[in-house]
C-alpha cells in the first residue's frame, strides 16, 4: 500500500501541480481579458448614455404636439355625440308607435281568428242539428206506429186475463173442499197409526225380551247341558276312580296279609337261626377246649418223643462199648427204653383218637357254621325283601289314601255340581215355562196387531189415493194459477212499458218540437255572424298594409341612425386608443428618462466595482501558493464506514423478515378466513340451498377477501414505504449528516407483496370455504354440532388423572376436543413468543457485543498509535511521557494486510505484540468457550472468530495474506478467538519481520494508572510529536452502541408484529370457540356458573394452550434469533449469539399478556350470550 | 304464603321501538310439593315465565316469591344464586356438556352445590348406574334426558323446572321420563314444575296452570290425578 500510496501521492502532486499552473495562467489571461473588455464596455457605456438623452428629447416634442391633436379630436367627438343622442329619440317614438299599431293589429286579427273558428264551429252544428232533427222526426213517427199496436194487444191480453181467473176461484174452491175431508181422514189415520206404532212397540220390546229370555234360556240350557255332560263325564271318572280305588285297596289289604305272613316266617328263621347260633357257639368253645387239650397232649408227646429220642441217641452210644456197665446200662435204658416207648406209642394213640375226634367235630362245626350263614343270609335277603315289600305297601297306601280323598273331594264337587245342575234345571224349566207363557201372549198381541195394521193399511190406502188425487188437483190449479200469474205479470209489464213508451214518445215529440225551433233560432244568428265576420276582415287587411308602410320607413330612419352611431363609435374607439397611445408615450418617456438615470448610476457604480476587482484578481493571483496533496481512503472516514455497515445490517435484517411476517400472515389470515367461514356458515347454506354452484360461492368469498387483500395491500404498501424508510432514516439522521432520503418505488416489489397478500387471503379462504361446502346444505343451516366426547389420553395415567381438580379434568378434554384449533393455537402463540425472544434477543446481540468487545477482550485503555519506534521500543518522547503518567502499555506493530481466500481478498488487521507476558491485561485471547489460547510461534497465527467463519478457516488450515506492497506470506492458523469488533490475526513480530524485512512497534496497548483522568492524559498523549492518534476504547464502545440503537426500531416492530400475531390468532380462535359452544356456555350460566367460572370455564383452555405455545416457543425462539444474526453480516461486527435470561421473562410475560388481554376482551362477549340460547332447538 | 307465587307480573320485550309484551298480568301459585303443568300454545307466555322462574331473565313489572323469598328483587348475581342453589332444571334437548361422561355432567352440577347429593346414588336413581362412563353421544334420548333430570337433581334444589322435557322423545320414552319426574315429586317431596304444549300430561297433575296470551287463563287443582300409565297423547 505504501508504494501505492506514494504513487499515489506523486501523481497526485503532480496533477496538483499541473492543475496550479493551469490555473494561473488561465487566471492571468482572464484578467487581462477582463480588461480588454472592460475598456470597451465603458466606451460603449458612454455613448449609449448620449444616445439615449438625444432620443429622449425627440419623444418629448413629439408627445407634446400629439396632446394638442388629442384635444381637437375630443371637441368633434361631444359635438357628434349630442347629434346622434336627439335622432335616437326620435327613433324610439316612432318605434313605439309602431309597436302599439303593431299590438292592435294583432288584437284584430286573434279576434278574427277566433270569430272565424266559432262561425265554422257554428255551421258545423248546424249541419248535424238539422241531419239529428230529420233522424228524430222519423223515430218519433216509427214510436207512434208501435204505440198503436201495442195497445191493441194488450186490450186483448187483458180480456182473458179476466176469463183466466174466474176459472182458477171456481177450481180453488172445489180444492179446498177435497183438502178438508183429506185433512180429517188423515187425523183418523195419524190416531191410528200412533196406536198401531205403540202396539208394535209393545211387541218388539216384548219380542225383544222374549228373545232375549229364549236366548238367555237357550244359553242356560247349552250351559246346563255342557254341566249335565261334565258331571256324566265326572261321574265316570269318579266311578272309575273308586273302582281303581276298591282294587287297590284289596291289592293292598293283600299285600298287608302277605307282609304280616311272611314277617312270621321271617320270625320263625330268625328264632331258628338264634337256637343255631347258640348251637354252634357251644360247639366252638366245646372244640377251643377240645383243641387246647389236644395241644398239651401234643405238647407232651413231644417232650416224650425228645426224651426217647435223646434215650436212643444214648442206646445208640451204649451199644458201641462193650464194657459190661455199659452194656447193662444199655439193657437197663433200652427197658426204660422200652417202657418209654409203649408209654408214648399208648400216648400217640391216644393223641391221635383225640385228634379225629376233634378234627370230626370241628368239620361237624364248620359244615353248622356253613348251614347258619346260608341261613342267616337267606334270612337277611328275606328281611330286605320284606321291608321294601313293607315301604311299597306304605307308599301304595299313602297313595291310595291320596286317591281317595281326591275321589272324596272330586264326589263331594260332584255332588255339589249336581245339586246346582239340579237347580239350574229347575230354573230352566220354570224360565222356559214362563218363555212359552210370554210367546204364546205375544203372538196372539201380534195377531191382533197385525188385524189392526191391515184396518190401517187399507184406510192409509184410501186416503192416499185421496190425497193423491187432491194433490194433482192442487198442482193443475196452482199451475194454472202459475200460469195466470205469469200471464198477468206479462201484461202488467207490457202495460208498463207501454206506458213508460208512450210517455217517452210524447217527451221526444216536445223536445224535438223545441229542438226545431232552437235550431231556426241558431241558424239566423250564424248567418248574422258571417257576415260580420267578413265586414272585419276587410277592415284588417286595410289596416295592415297602412301598418307595413310606416314600418318600412321606421326601418330605413332606423338603418340611418345605426350607421351614423356606427361612425361615431370608431371615431370614439379612434380617439380612445390615440389617448391611450399618448399615455403610453408619456409612460414610456418617463421610463425610459428613469431608466436612462438608474443607467447612468449603475454604469458609475459598475465602473468602480470592476476595476476593484480586477485589481484585487491581480493581487490574488500574485499570492497564489503552490499546492498540497493528501491522499484519502473513503473507508477512512469514520462515519463513511459506520453508515455503511449499519446500512448492510438493515439490509440484511430485511432480507430475513419478510419470511416470518409473510408466515405470520398466513397464520392470521388462516385463522380469520376460518373464523369467517364459520360465522358465515348459515350464509353458505342458504346459498348452496339455492342452488349456487360451489365455485360461484367460493368465489363469492374469494372476491371479498381478495379485494381485502388488494386493498390492505395498497395501504400497507403506501403507507410503509414512506413511514419504515422515513423512520429509519430519522434514526440515522441522529447521527449522521442530514443525508437526502431517496424514495423508491419498486414495481416488482410491489407486485410481489400483492401476490403474496392475495394468496395469503384468498388461498386461506378457499381452504376454508371448500371445507364448509363438503357438507350438505342442510346440515350447514345447523349451527355446527359439538363434538361428541372422547377420553384424552391423561385419563389413562391415573397417577395424574386421579390427582386433578374436577373443572381441570374438563379443561384438559376440552384442550384436546378440537385437534385443528389446539394446533393453531399453538402454532400461533409459539410464533409469537418466538418472535418476542428474537426480537429482545436481537437487542441483546447488539446492544452487548461492545460492551463484550471492550470490557471483556479489549480490556486496555487505549489504542496508542506513534510514528514508527526501533525494534520492539517507543520511541523516547512518548515512552517518557507514559512512565510520567504512571501508565503500563504494550507496544504491537499493527497494519493492514490483505487475507487472500480464493479469489476473495479481504483487508484484516495484524498485530504482533512485543511484550507477549502481559498481554492478557491488554487483550484477552481466549477460545470461543472461554478457554485460554497458546501464543503463536513465528510462522502461526490466531485469527478472530469472524474471520473463520467468514472464511471457513480452523485451527490448522493455513491461510495466504500479502501486505500493500504486494509481499505475501503463509502461516498456519493455531487458534481461533473470541472478537467481536474489527478482523484481527495476531502473530508474532518475527513472523511479519521474516516478509517485509522488519515490523517495528507502531502502536500500543495502554493501561492508565487508577483514577487518572483519561480524557487529560489522553490529551497529554497526544500532544507528543511522534504520536499519531490515541484513541480511547470507551469512546469507541459509547460510539459503537450507539451506532446499533437504530436497531431497536427493528425490535420495536418484531414486538408490535409478535402482539398483533398473538391478538389475532387468540381472537379468531376463541371466538369460534365460542361460537361452536354458546349452547354449552349458555347452559352452564344457567346450571348456576358465577361470571368468572364461566369464563375460566372456557379460558382456561388459552392460558393452557398458551404455556404450551410459550414453552414451544422459547425453543423456536432461540433457534430464529440465532438464524438471524448468522444472516447478519456485517464486517467488521460479530455479534453475539446469547439471550439474557431477562429477555426470556419477557418474552414470557408478554405472551401471557396477550392472552390476558383477548380473555378479558371476549369475556364479555361471553357476558352476551343469552341463556335463551339453551332453551333454542337444536334443529 | 304459597311456595311459589307470580303477582301481576309483567314483561315487555323491546326491540328497538317496538315493544312486544310477552306476560300482562300474570298470576299463579304452585305449593310445596306439588306436581305443577304449566300448559299452554307456543307464544303464549310459557317460555317467559319458565325464564323469570328460573332466574334466566329479568320482569318488567310485579313480584315473584319463591319459598317467601322475593327473587324479583334480585340483581344479577343474586340471580345466578339463586339458579345455582335453588333451580333444578331440565331442558328439552338436554343439553348435556358433549365432551363429559354422564357421571361428569352430574357432578358439574354437584360441585356448584352447596349440600349436593351423591352423583353416583342420583344416577343409580335415575336407572343408569350402567351408563355413567358414558359420553352423551354414546347414550340414547331417553338417558340422556335422565342424565339431565339427574344433573338437576344432584343439586338437591328447591325447585325443578321442566321445559317440554318430553319434547324430543318417543311417546314411550317420553313417559319413562315423566314418571321418573313424577316419582321424584312423590317420594322425595320435590316441586316439579314441567312446560309444555301437551295438554294430555295435564291429567297427572296436581295443579294445572292454562296460559294464554301472557295470563293465566284457567288455574286449578287436581284432586285425583290420573296414573301415566293411563295418559294417552
């Protein structure tokens, strides 16, 4: 940039230079020229004032002379004047004598005119008088012959008239005689039908009851026969049972006789089988001793046998030895031996006899024993025999007993039953008797009634036949009567009319008698007339052509007269115009003659003036100095670049809204389109009930909400285009110069907001609309039915279910009733509350991002900027005058280089600290999350945050920059810190050293000592010849936020459209709430609900759907806010992406508020809903 | 005193200038107990006393006494008290709360109470201790309508106002629900007062109230009111 920059600065020196040459000998020539022109314009001045004085005295004679002319020319004039002022009233006489001449000729000639009408009238009438006197006269003559007629026959009318009528007295009386007898012969016949009616009636009645009885009678008999029968068959039944009866009764005497039999014989075993038993009980003890002595003696034999066993084994020994006492010893053992022997053999016998005995005696037992319990079997067989024998006859004769007393009851009904048959059948008889007795009666009545009837019949015949007879009679006569009447009838009328005819005719005569002699009357005076009238017209016409005459002459005086006026006129017109002509004269004389001295006096003036200024010019351009140069960047100026950024945010922000308002629009639109569709749904009905076609009410609405859209497309447009830029700009105005605002009006812009208000509108409405129109015509004239209930899901967890209040139960069916509205409702406050955080969060951004930058990074004092020092040193003035304040400082080299990334080049800010021990009280290097950062070694750098994001640069990428003098390096990138204000790369002095050659501290960090006044060493500072500029970072912070407080508009109206969304949306919603459920509200109002339960009744459910849409909303919100300030680039700003919990709150409690607000609003619309409402039909 | 008495009241209703007189003078008294009709034709004046009685609408003119308390007199919250604790009231289409089981709409009712009944008890009295979790769309006319009389009821009220309660129902349906009234007035002692247009129910009354034109034409005691099993319409 510095070769650049002297580049610069020598073309632009030399063309300074240049310039300055051009200049003044441009000046020098002009002056001269100036000169040159000024002599001769004061030559030329000079005789032009000659000129001008010489032709001034000229127009003075001349004027003079032409007011003497002037003077002659008025003196004709008069004269003229008077002259044609008298032939002027002379005219005007013979004009009104002309006039009245006129006006009388006239007057006789209307009065011939209408002389003339009335005579042709006149004659007229005559004509038709005459030809109605003929007519009438022929008539009259006609009358009189029909008159005459007439009255011959009604003469003749009148003569049988008379005849008639004796006739018809004679007949008459002849009649009334015949209708006496009728009348007595009828009395007799009326008596003695009303005796005849009465026996009849008499007998009916007593038929009637005659049949009755025989009926009744015929009844009692089907009845006592039906019983006779009955009781036969019971009889019957009866017998049988007690013949049934008498056999069982013998079967179970029977069986009882057996039973007893069979108990004795049962008897007699049992006592057998006790003596058997006894028998062998004895027997059996008898064996037990027998056996219990046979096993002692068995026992002793034993022994015995051991014993002689033992003395044969001793034998046995003994007959071995041979000594001599052995052998006697065994002769004496083989005696005892011996002896032993026949002693147990007896024994054996014995035992054995004993044995058999016993042996046969316990088989003798054994085969008793057998027979006993053959016995006592059969006996036990018997014995069960016997006892069912016995259960069987008990039972049979429980049975029979049963039977019996049936067959008693069934006898004694019997009996009973007969006895009142008997009865019945005695009283039939006695009925039937007194039946026969009464028919018997009746009929013998009936004879005699029916003789009686005969008697009156044939009398009834007779007078019939009379009155018949009379009655044609009667009916001749009073027709001939009839036709007598008529007759008579006819001639009075006749007569009548023929007198009305003939005093009609007499009247006609009279008049026309009269007629003729008014007419004779009328046709003298017309002929008087006519001839008056042509006396008259001769008289006029004289008149007239006397009266054309003078007219004539009238005429020519008059044509006379107007040209001599005419004469005087121009003369006049000539005179005015030489008057008018002198004044102008004298004007432009004295003008010119003012003109001429203003002239001479300028000319005076201008002389001086100008050869003070040409003198001056000369002396200037003798001072003239020779020029300077400076070369400046526009991003120099301070307020050049901060417009320019906070222009580009504006910019930026614009292109990221439009979307949310166009979403909001559509939300609100939606939710009022709904809104109509449902309080128009009546509407609707009686439309397509009609029989318009769905798309011809469709678009019915479509055209009222498009044409809303067009409309408030207009207005929003004319009225935002002009407010939003004029507000902006006046925020601007603050702080910049009072720049001129450029409107623009943009076409496609325009076209754009009323395409999308359209389909905003009447997208919304045809969604709405058609849903409405699915349903039939009829069911839309209903008001819609509410929802029919459903368990919400809550009802199955009844750990929360069981632990709400009751009205929280309704409330929380209720939310989740209508799943489109909870969704609306929903979306729309969580849209509401998204763009309350946003909005805050945006201020938050900008408002904290300075206070970030420089109280938490930038943390020094101020930037101290000084003609370069050596090395890593200040120079020496400077470095003095800041140990003398007590300051700390760090000396950087700094400068701009260029990052070149792809084909994008951007300028950034290098640092390269020298005292890099302290530099954390100076600037704070830290990681994005907070962390601390290693210092770069040479060949590496730290870039700020905004430029890795701008660039997409990361730790280890590498990245190219090159200084103004087109030297570039590349270093690798190490860290990444957090910075919000400017792009800077910080790295070490060698690193830049290794490029250009050398990096020399041109700047410094400074940190003032406590509680000296910044604003004094500042100005102590920078009063050091080698220091530049000292820029105090608090300033910069103060500048920077309010920079950004434009800003705050575009919160305001991100607040104003998250209410406006909110408002909306809760009031549609409510509303149709409302609308779907008046029958309900009105119901609970009058189940007794207090005012504020019925409206938290239905406002409970917004408060709910509001915390959800708020909870929704807060999450939707942070991540909006954070999309729009990425899409804020501003370049050398990075925001801040952090909320403060405040704003949260607010967002929060502002939503609430909106809902509070609608509640409050529709609560008194709920106060309107009349209780009637619940009492209305459904249908 | 009568437990319910009308003195002369009046109402006009106005629209705008026009001034439309719904009752002129009305009179009438219904005592504890009683099994009152107010029959009439439609425009007669039924609907507006029903209105006035049941605390929905103010009156031009007179007095109204319910249990010798003077209800004309009564502002607006009063009024809603008043329909809160002391009126009972059955609609001809029910109006049940669509998105409540039978037994919530019951309660509703109960828990405006100050001493309310049972829920479930009312409605096991009503005959529908098998329908109580069940939505109002899911019942027939006839239960929807006892659910109501038991949503009247459960308030234990002082008064049950009936508006054609047969009106919408089935003739046999209709005299379920009018016995179930009935019985009500009977064996608990409750002042039932019923609306209609159908003179034949008029038979089992105790005190039949005629209205036409906005006055009482005809009113009179029934000594021997018929059982409904023999009322015919």
């Amino acid at each position: 940039m510095d070769e650049n920059r002297d580049r610069w600065e020598m073309a632009a020196q030399d063309a300074a230079d240049g310039r300055f040459e051009r200049l003044y000998t441009d000046a020098e020539k002009e002056i001269s020229d100036a000169r040159d022109e000024f002599e001769e314009k004061k030559a030329d001045g000079e005789k032009e004032l000659a000129d001008a004085e010489k032709e001034l005295e000229d127009g003075k004679k001349e004027l003079d002379d032409a007011e003497k002319e002037l003077a002659d020319g008025k003196k004709e004039l008069d004269d003229a004047e008077k002259e044609l002022k008298e032939n002027k009233e002379k005219l005007d006489d013979a004009a009104d004598q002309l006039a009245d001449g006129k006006r009388e000729l006239d007057e006789a000639k209307s009065k011939l005119d209408s002389g003339k009408k009335t005579l042709d009238a006149s004659g007229k009438e005559i004509e038709e008088g005459q030809k109605k006197l003929d007519e009438t006269d022929r008539q009259l003559k006609e009358a009189k012959s029909e008159l005459d007629e007439n009255e011959k026959i009604l003469a003749e009318s009148e003569k049988e008239l008379d005849a008639g009528k004796a006739e018809l007295d004679e007949n008459e009386k002849k009649l009334d005689a015949a209708k006496a007898t009728l009348d007595e012969s009828e009395k007799e016949l009326s008596g003695a039908k009303a005796t005849l009616d009465e026996t009849e009636k008499q007998l009916t009645d007593a038929k009637q009851q005659l049949d009755a009885t025989g009926q009744q009678l015929d009844a009692a008999k089907a009845t006592l026969d039906e019983k006779g029968k009955e009781l036969e068959s019971a009889k019957a039944v009866l017998d049988a049972t007690e013949k049934e009866l008498a056999a069982a009764k013998e079967t179970l005497d029977a069986s009882g006789k057996e039973l007893e039999a069979a108990k004795t014989v049962l008897d007699d075993k049992g006592n057998e089988l006790a003596a058997a038993k006894a028998a062998l009980d004895a027997s059996e003890k008898e064996l037990a001793a027998a056996k219990a002595e046979l096993d002692a003696s068995e026992g002793e034999l034993a022994a015995a046998k051991a014993q002689l066993d033992a003395m044969e084994a001793m034998l046995a020994d003994l007959s071995t030895k041979t000594d001599e006492e052995s052998i006697a010893r065994y002769h004496a053992l083989l005696a005892q031996y011996e002896a032993a022997k026949s002693q147990y053999d007896a024994g054996k016998a014995r035992y054995d006899a004993g044995k058999a005995q016993y042996d046969a005696g316990k088989a003798q037992y054994n085969a008793g024993k057998a027979q006993y319990d053959a016995g006592k079997a059969e006996y036990d067989a018997g014995k069960a025999q016997y006892e069912t024998g016995v259960a069987q006859y008990e039972a049979g004769k429980a049975q029979y007993e049963a039977g019996k007393a049936q067959y008693e009851a069934g006898k004694a009904q019997y009996e009973d039953g007969m006895a009142q048959y008997d009865a019945g059948v005695a009283e039939y008889e006695a009925g039937k008797q007194q039946y026969e007795a009464g028919v018997a009666q009746y009929e013998s009545g009936k004879a005699q009634y029916d003789a009686g009837k005969a008697q009156y019949e044939a009398g009834k015949a007779q007078y019939d036949a009379g009155k018949a007879e009379y009655e044609t009679g009667r009916s001749q006569f009073e027709e001939g009567k009839a036709q007598y009447e008529t007759g008579k009838a006819q001639y009075d009328a006749g007569k009548k009319q023929f007198d009305e005819g003939k005093s009609q005719y007499e009247a006609g005569k009279k008049q026309y008698e009269e007629a003729a002699a008014q007419f004779e009357a009328g046709k003298r005076q017309y002929e008087q007339g006519v001839a008056e009238y042509e006396r008259g017209l001769a008289e006029y016409r004289s008149g007239k052509s006397q009266y054309d005459d003078n007219l004539k002459k009238y005429q020519d005086g008059r044509r006379e007269f107007e040209e001599g006026q005419q004469k005087f006129e121009d003369a006049k017109v000539e005179y005015d115009e030489g008057v008018l002509e002198y004044e102008d004269g004298l004007r432009k004389y004295q003008d010119g003659l003012r003109d001429y001295e203003e002239g001479k006096e300028t000319f005076d003036r201008e002389i001086v003036d100008a050869e003070t200024k040409l003198s001056d010019a000369e002396a200037e351009l003798a001072d003239l100095k020779e020029p300077d140069t400076y070369v400046l960047e526009r991003n120099t100026n301070i307020a050049y670049s901060c417009f320019e950024s906070d222009s580009e945010i504006v910019a930026q922000i614009a292109k990221v809204f439009p979307v949310f308002f166009i979403l909001v629009a559509v939300l609100v639109c939606m939710t009022t389109m709904t809104r109509m569709a449902e309080e128009q749904r009546g509407q609707i009905g009686v439309l397509k009930g009609l029989g318009y076609s769905e798309n011809d009410i469709i678009r019915t609405f479509m055209v009222y909400s498009g044409s809303a859209a067009v409309l408030g497309c207009v207005f929003g447009f004319s009225v935002g285009i002009f407010l939003f830029p004029a507000v902006i700009w006046h925020a601007y105005k603050i702080m910049y110069i009072k720049l001129p605002l450029l409107w623009i009006f943009s076409w496609k812009l325009a076209l754009a907001v009323l395409l999308v208000s359209i389909l905003c509108s009447a997208g919304t409405t045809y969604m709405s609309i058609r849903s409405e129109l699915k349903e039939p015509a009829a069911s839309l004239l209903r008001p819609r039915a509410p929802k029919a209930g459903k368990r919400i899901f809550l009802e199955y967890i009844p750990f929360i279910w069981s632990r709400m209040k009751f009205m929280h139960k309704i409330s929380a069916r209720n939310i989740f009733r209508y799943k489109k509205r909870f969704f609306m409702m929903v979306i729309g406050i969580s849209g509401c509350t998204a763009l309350l955080l946003t909005g805050f969060g945006i201020n938050d951004s900008i408002a904290s991002f300075a206070e970030t930058q420089y109280g938490e990074i930038q943390v020094a004092d101020a930037d101290l900027v000084f003609k370069e020092g050596k090395g890593g040193e200040l120079p020496e003035d400077v470095a003095e005058k800041l140990l003398e304040t007590g300051a700390s400082y760090m000396p950087y080299h700094g400068s701009t280089w260029d990052l070149l990334a792809g084909s994008q080049v951007k300028s950034v800010n290098l640092i390269a600290p020298y005292d890099t021990e302290q530099l954390d009280s100076f600037f704070r290097l830290r990681d994005t999350d907070g962390g601390e950062l290693a210092l770069p070694a040479e060949g590496e750098a730290l870039i700020s945050v905004s430029i890795a994001e701008r660039y997409h640069l990361s730790a280890g990428d590498t990245m190219r920059l090159r200084n103004e003098d087109m030297k570039s390096m590349t270093v690798r990138v190490t860290g990444i810190f957090e910075n919000h204000v400017y792009n800077y790369v910080i790295l070490t002095p060698e690193t830049i050293a290794a490029v250009t050659g050398e990096a020399d501290a041109n700047g410094a960090y400074v940190n003032f000592a406590e509680g000296e006044d910044v604003y004094q060493a500042q100005t102590a500072l920078a009063a050091c010849d080698n220091v530049t500029t000292v820029m105090l970072f608090k300033d910069f912070m103060v500048r920077l936020t309010k920079m950004m407080s434009s800003l705050n508009l575009i919160v305001i109206v991100v607040i104003l459209s998250a209410a406006g969304l909110a408002l909306v949306v809760l009031y549609n919603l409510t509303n149709i709430n409302i609308l779907e459920r008046i029958r309900e509200i009105a119901t609970i109002k009058v189940l007794g609900f207090y005012r504020n339960e019925t409206a938290e009744y239905v406002f409970r459910e917004n408060m709910v759907l509001t915390l959800f849409g708020v909870i929704a909303g807060l999450g939707l919100g942070i991540l909006l806010h954070r999309f729009v300030i990425k899409q804020i680039v501003v370049d050398m700003v990075y925001f801040n992406i952090t909320i403060r919990p405040l704003s949260f709150l607010w967002s929060v409690l502002l939503t609430f508020a909106f809902t509070l607000l609608v509640n409050q609003f529709m609560s008194f619309r709920i106060d309107k809903i009349n209780m009637a409402e619940s009492l209305k039909s459904v249908e | 005193m009568s437990y319910v008495e009308f003195q002369n009241v009046t109402k006009i209703y106005r629209s705008g200038e026009v001034e439309i007189p719904a009752l002129k003078g009305t009179d009438f008294i219904v005592e504890k107990g009683e099994f009152c009709v107010i029959v009439g034709a439609s425009g007669a004046g039924k609907t507006t006393i029903l209105n006035i009685l049941g605390g929905m609408d103010s009156l031009t003119d007179g007095k109204v006494f319910l249990d010798g308390v003077e209800i004309s007199a009564f502002d607006k919250k009063q009024l809603t008290k008043y329909r809160r604790f002391d009126i009972g009231f059955v609609f001809q289409f029910y109006n049940l709360v669509q998105n409540l089981t039978a037994l919530e709409n019951v309660e509703l009712a109960a828990q405006l109470s100050e001493n309310p009944l049972s829920p479930e008890d009312v409605l096991r009295g009503v005959g529908l201790e098998g329908r109580m979790a069940n939505f109002p769309a899911q019942l027939s006319g006839g239960e929807q309508q006892r659910v109501a009389i038991a949503r009247a009821l459960v308030k234990n009220p002082k008064l049950l106002l009936c508006d054609e309660p047969t009106g919408a129902l089935d003739y046999t349906t209709g005299k379920a629900v009018l016995k179930l009234l009935y019985d009500t007035c009977r064996e608990k002692g409750m002042t039932v007062i019923v609306i209609t247009h159908n003179s034949a129910i008029t038979a089992m009354a105790d005190r039949i109230i005629t209205v036409k034109s906005g006055r009482v034409e005809k009113m009179y005691r029934n000594e021997n009111p018929a059982d409904i099993s023999e009322i015919e319409w």
